[in-house]
C-alpha cells in the first residue's frame, strides 16, 4: 500500500467509518485470500443467556503473510470479488508451529 491508500484508512477510522473486526484465520490456502472467523456474543431473546455465533469472512491478504490460526484485524473495503470485501490490516498473534 501506498502512504496516500494508508493515509485514507487511517483517517477514515478515526472519523469511525471504517468497520474493523478481530478473528482467526481458518484458512489460508488460497492465493491472496483468507477466511477469518469472527465470534461474538448474543443474548437469547427468552432465557437471557449468551450464545456464541461464528461469522466467516473471506479477507485479501496482498502478501500471502497469513497462517492458519493466527489472530488477525480485518476491515471493510471495496468489494475484491463476489464474496470478498474485507481487508488485512494487521497480524496481532501468530499461530504456534
């Protein structure tokens, strides 16, 4: 990325225009992409108790950096295919080998 594309993302998320999520990465055998999964909490409408629900993203991943379980922040962008349209922003843990 260039200092203009990192200038833009940085400013549109300060502004909170910019959806960014963490997950794990699932997988990572395709060529410039992986599928993150995201876990969250809800709450049951009747009992009240917390359920977790797991939403699979598929994200671009420019240089191929990822692994399997490693923990990644994922954001919003344009639409890179028919089901990918989020983007790496960063590795925060890589998985144990």
């Amino acid at each position: 990325m260039n200092d203009k594309a990192e200038n833009a993302v940085s400013e549109n998320a300060e502004d909170g225009k910019l959806r960014t999520v963490t997950g794990k990465v699932t997988s990572s055998k395709m060529d410039k992409s992986v599928s993150v999964s995201v876990e969250r909490l809800v709450k049951h409408p009747l009992y009240g108790k917390y359920m977790r629900r797991t939403t699979r993203y598929m994200a671009h991943d420019e240089d191929n950096s990822c692994n399997e379980g490693d923990k990644v922040v994922i954001a919003e962008c344009r639409p890179f295919s028919k089901n990918k349209s989020w983007r790496l922003v960063e590795i925060i843990g890589r998985a144990k080998a």
